[in-house]
C-alpha cells in the first residue's frame, strides 16, 4: 500500500516539476532513499497513537480493576492495579443487588424500540417527500427539520405531563414513543432515495407496482446499509439516554440500567461506599453499547458521519 | 430533475402522518407550552394560570444563580468542546499518518463512544475519589493541594469535563479522519515536494482545510454539552459542591421537577431553545459553504 502511493508520489512530482529535471530527479532520488531507510518517524506515529489508545482505555481498565477486588483491597494505599480474585462474587452480587436482569432487559428494549421506531417512520415520510406531490409536503418538510431545534429539554415539563395524559407514565410506549421522530433519521432517508435512479420507478409502475408494493420489494431491499448503519447510532442513543427515562420511571421494575446504576452509589455519608460493585456494575451497564460499536465499527462510522450531515 | 412520482391522494398523508402525530404530541405540542407557560404563573397544583408577561424572565435575569449556571454552562461547554475537537484533530491528523493499521486505531480510539456520559462520570468518580482513588492518591506526592472534588468546584468541574470528553473524543476523530481523507493526496505530495516540514504542513495545509469539519464538531460539541449533558452531572455531582456544576439544564430539571416552580422552568427553557436555534442556524449556515471546499 505504501509502495503504490509512493509511486504517485514520484509520478506527480515529476509532473509537476517538468521544465526542471533536475529538480525532480533529486526529489524522486530523495523520496527513493526515503522509503528504503528504516523508518523511524513510523515508528514514532505507532508509539504516538498506541499512548493514546492507552490513556483512553484506562479508566475502562481501571473500572475493570476494581470491580475484581475485595473491597480492602480498593481502599488500600499505594492503590493495587492489577486485577484480583474477587471478580465473579463481585459481578454476582452487582448483578443481584441492582436486578441488573430487569435493568438490562428494559434497555435493551428502550434502544431497539427507539431506534426501529424511528427508523419505520422516518423511512415512511421520507418515502413520502420523495416519491408523491401532495399538497403540504413543504409545510411536513419543514416542520420536520424544525424538531432539530427542540431537544428533549427545551420541551420537558409539557412533553412529560402529555405522556401523563396519555396515561404513558412508568410504561415502554412512555420510555419510547415521545424518542422517536428524528430528522436526522428522515434526512438521510431522503437523501438516499434522490440518488436512486428514476427508471426504477418507472420500471415498477410499468410492471403495475403500487407505491408500497415499490417501497417493500425495491427500495427496503437496497436501503439495508443505511438501515444498519442507522440502527447502530440509534441503538447507542437510545442505551444511553438518561434525562427521559429518569422522568417519566417510577418503580424499579421499569429503570434503565443507567439510571439503576446511579442507585449504586451511597448518597449519605454512613453507608459503606461499595466501589468494587458499583464498577461491577457500571461495566454490565456499558459493555453492551461498547460492544455493538466494536462488532459493527463500519456501520456505526458509516452511520455516525452520514446521519449527521 | 423531474422525479417519477406516484399518483395518490390520500396515502402521501397516511405516510407521513406517524412522523406528524410524533412531532406534533411531542415537540411542537410542549414547545409552544413552553412558550406559553414561561409568561404565566401557574400555581403547582391547579389552579387558574396567570399572565404575567415577562415577570418570569426578569426574575431569573436578576437572579444570581441562574448567571452561576449558565457561566457553568459556558465552562463545561467550553472545556469539553475544547479538550475533545482540539485533542480529536491532533490524534486524527497522527492516525491519518498514512502508517498501517489506521482501521484498527480508528476502533480503539472511537469505543469510549458508546459508554454514556453517566456510566463514564461513576468511573471518574471513583478516579477523582479523595480518599481511594488513583488521582488525588498520586497527586499527593507533588503538591499538598486538597485535590478533593467534594470541596473545591473547579475539580468537580475538570471532574465532569474529562469524563465527557473522554466519552466524546472517538466522535470528532471519527470525523476528522473522514475529513482528512478528504484532503487530495496531490496537495499533501506538493507540500512534501516544497520541503514543508510537519508542524508547517499541519498550520498551511490541514487546519485550513480541515475548518469546514472543525467548525461543525465545534458546534455539535457546543449542542452536546449543552443538552446532553444532564446525565453526568445529575450521576456524579448533582451540581455541586455549592451550585458549582449546576449548568443550565440541571437547573431547568431542578427548579421544575424538584421546586415544582413552572414559570421559571418553562422561561429556562425557552432561553435554551433560543441557544440551540442559535447554534444549529449556525451550524447550517456554515454547512452551505462545507460544500465549496
């Protein structure tokens, strides 16, 4: 890979450089001797970016470290930085004394259920926009990209007490539903479906496809990237959104993990300070999002930097 | 370009109307309360509202906590915009060195992303902890400063910052790295062929043609700070010590969910919308000119 680009490299300074040969030939002679020396700036770069990613993982490693020791050995001096025995007990008594179970279980439906929500409707208006001429379309368009401008806590008080009405309090329609309408989402739906070719719509109104004979069979099958890609930024918002779920919850049975995790944590001063667990916990609660962005890394990149354009 | 489009009347409503219904319950609905509450007063439980006019705004303009939490604001958004684009630029412009490898350090940069901003406030917490943890432990042997968060503000602050940051650098060197890759290798090469050396070619060549990137993870951070952030302040310091950490949206929960004081609520939050319309015309004025670079 090096080679090749080295290569343009000789190729575009001898363009560049023509009426002067000379001057070339000592820049091709110097890149040629460049390329064949051990190359020490590399090894800085490597050495560089491998502090870091070392800097960067270690308050995960830290976190990590203490959730696998007894509790004397978290409050001992010099603090100890390798891993200890404790680690199963830890992570079982975590697990039992927050009902990680429940936590986890209502997160993971607070996230798939925000992120295809929103991927399902925003699909449907986009399609809309796109392929019908219906009075109002600007008006629906506009009013959409207006959404970007009323994050959740512009609008609180008022969006909590419509859930009251709706009788949504305390329910997954309340944790999920009021999350869903994205313009993002929308945008870059829209977006996708201006660079599909005419002809193949017009190919499928000769064959005497209805619209949403057109939406399922021919343009569901060629958005699965952008879906991907869009359901792994979605599903990470959805596994980390604090504000909403901490209102609009009352009982433990229908928290989040990452509120649950906060009630880890002693408030008052005569409750013994059970750090070991917390960590315990705190890794339950950001292995799963950690994990989709590692399995899925493409999309997710993908994802991230076209949705938000 | 003339679009093939489908001949319906009714269904283009019927597609659109899930995203309307949404939007309307739930953003356009609550806004225009918002609005409408911040010049009432409404008493908390029932009772016929009040118009007040802007009683409600010039109470919070004279009071001195709120000034506290939108400097709070100002300062947490600052450090966590600054620490996060400035140090993504850097680790994005070494990563994009052309060396072997960039996939795998793009990943293991990018993964703190996915831990929420809570989650990584309860591990800082812990670093930050006066009495266990690693932090103050090897502070305390250059300096007697009570490094203890508990007491002093400003270490609350850096406190919540570097947990921040650190949940949102992989962001900006996602796409500072797709900017930079952006730039065309002939620029790079002809800058080489000029002898330019590192630090040169860094201020000549990528920061001006990176800016179009910069400015938008300037604002994205800005907004993210400002509205996302909720959830590493309540988690960690609940605004303090003091109202130390208390920025704007923690104050808006505060007085409206815990005070149960509507009017100021609502006038705090239409000041926010006012902040966000601010940063996202910014953000969209600039996008149109993203496209000429």
């Amino acid at each position: 890979m090096s080679d090749a680009r080295t290569t343009t490299t000789v190729v575009t300074a001898g363009a560049v450089a023509a009426p002067r040969m000379a001057t070339a030939r000592v820049a091709t002679a110097e890149l040629e001797r460049q390329r064949r020396r051990p190359d020490w700036g590399n090894l800085l770069v490597h050495l560089a970016l491998a502090a870091c990613v070392a800097v960067l993982a270690f308050p995960l490693y830290y976190a990590f470290v203490i959730s696998t020791q007894a509790i004397d050995e978290v409050i001992q001096k010099p603090p100890r930085l390798l891993p200890s025995t404790h680690m199963v007990e830890n992570y079982v008594e975590a697990w039992r004394r927050s009902g990680m179970a429940r936590l986890l279980v209502n997160s993971a439906i607070v996230a798939i259920g925000v992120a295809v929500g929103k991927i399902a409707i925003s699909m449907l208006s986009a399609f809309a926009i796109v392929y019908f001429r219906f009075r109002g379309a600007g008006l629906v368009f506009w009013s959409i990209f207006l959404t970007l401008m009323l994050p959740i806590p512009v609008r609180i008080l008022p969006t909590y007490e419509v859930v009251g009405n709706l009788g949504w309090l305390n329910t997954y329609a309340g944790l999920t539903v009021p999350l869903m309408a994205s313009a993002t989402a929308t945008f870059l739906f829209r977006q996708f479906y201006l660079t599909i070719p005419n002809e193949l719509a017009e190919a499928a109104q000769l064959d005497g496809a209805g619209p949403l004979r057109f939406l399922w069979s021919f343009l569901l099958p060629l958005s699965w990237a952008n879906i991907a890609a869009l359901f792994v930024v979605l599903f990470i918002y959805g596994w980390n959104e604090y504000f909403w779920p901490l209102l609009i919850t009352n009982t433990e049975e229908m928290r989040t993990v990452v509120i649950g995790l906060e009630r880890l944590i002693p408030r008052s001063g005569t409750e013994l300070p059970t750090w070991n667990l917390i960590m315990a916990g705190a890794m339950m609660a950001l292995l799963p999002p950690v994990a989709v962005i590692l399995f899925m890394q493409r999309w997710f990149v993908k994802g991230l930097i076209e949705s938000e354009k | 370009m003339k679009r093939t489009v489908f001949p319906n009347r009714w269904l283009p409503y019927l597609l659109v109307l899930p995203q309307m219904l949404v939007t309307i319950a739930f953003f356009f609905w609550p806004a225009g309360k918002s609005l409408y509450l911040s010049v009432f007063k409404s008493p908390p439980f029932g009772g016929r509202d009040v118009f007040i006019g802007l009683d409600n705004f010039v109470a919070l303009l004279t009071d001195r906590d709120y000034y506290d939490s939108v400097l709070n604001s100002f300062v947490f958004a600052a450090g966590v915009t600054g620490l996060s684009v400035v140090g993504g630029l850097l680790i994005a412009v070494l990563a994009n060195q052309k060396i072997r490898g960039l996939a795998f350090y793009r990943t293991a940069l990018l993964w703190p992303y996915g831990i929420a901003p809570a989650v990584a406030g309860i591990i800082f917490l812990f670093i930050f902890h006066p009495a266990y943890g690693i932090l103050p432990y090897f502070l305390s042997f250059v300096t007697t400063y009570e490094f203890n968060w508990l007491l002093k503000g400003w270490v609350a602050m850096a406190l919540v910052i570097l947990a921040t940051s650190w949940t949102h650098l992989g962001y900006n060197i996602a796409f500072f790295l797709a900017g930079l890759q952006a730039i065309p290798t002939s620029v790079m090469e002809a800058a080489n062929v000029d002898g330019a050396g590192a630090v040169r070619k860094f201020t000549a060549i990528i920061v001006p043609l990176i800016s179009p990137v910069t400015f938008y993870l300037v604002v994205v951070n800005m907004v993210f700070a400002f509205f996302n952030s909720f959830g590493v302040i309540h988690a960690v310091t609940h605004g303090g010590p003091g109202n130390a950490t208390e920025i704007m949206v923690f104050k808006l929960w505060k007085d409206g969910f815990v005070g149960l004081n509507l009017g100021s609520s609502a006038a705090q939050s239409v000041i926010l919308m006012a902040v966000v319309i601010g940063l996202t015309m910014l953000q969209f004025r600039f996008a149109e000119k993203k496209v000429t670079y």
